[in-house]
C-alpha cells in the first residue's frame, strides 16, 4: 500500500464524517419587519464631527 492510497482512504471517511454532524442555519432567524424612526436637534455636520471623533477613538 503506498501513501497516495492510505491518505485518500483517511480522507474519504472525514468527509462522511463531517456530512452526518452538518445542521441547517437558518439565516433569517432574526428578520424584523418593522421601522425604525430617530429625531435629532444636532445638524448633519454635528453628528458626522461626533461619528468622527468615534472613529478617532476607536483607532487609539
């Protein structure tokens, strides 16, 4: 026996294997259908500085 057979053997039952423990993932799970509505006082130019400064904390 020559090690091109063995390790195709090794191989063909890890994969029968690994067949027989795959679940299903349901990817829609958490969908919401809804809407989502946010009020604010601060200007676009106010919140893109704040989103800014996030960013800039974030890289800190």
């Amino acid at each position: 026996m020559g090690f091109g057979s063995y390790d195709e053997s090794e191989q063909q039952q890890q994969t029968a294997d690994d067949e027989e423990d795959v679940e299903a993932v349901n990817v829609h799970e958490n969908d919401h259908d809804g809407q989502l509505s946010f009020e604010s006082n601060a200007s676009t130019d106010e919140l893109v500085s704040q989103l800014g400064a996030m960013k800039d904390d974030d890289e800190e």
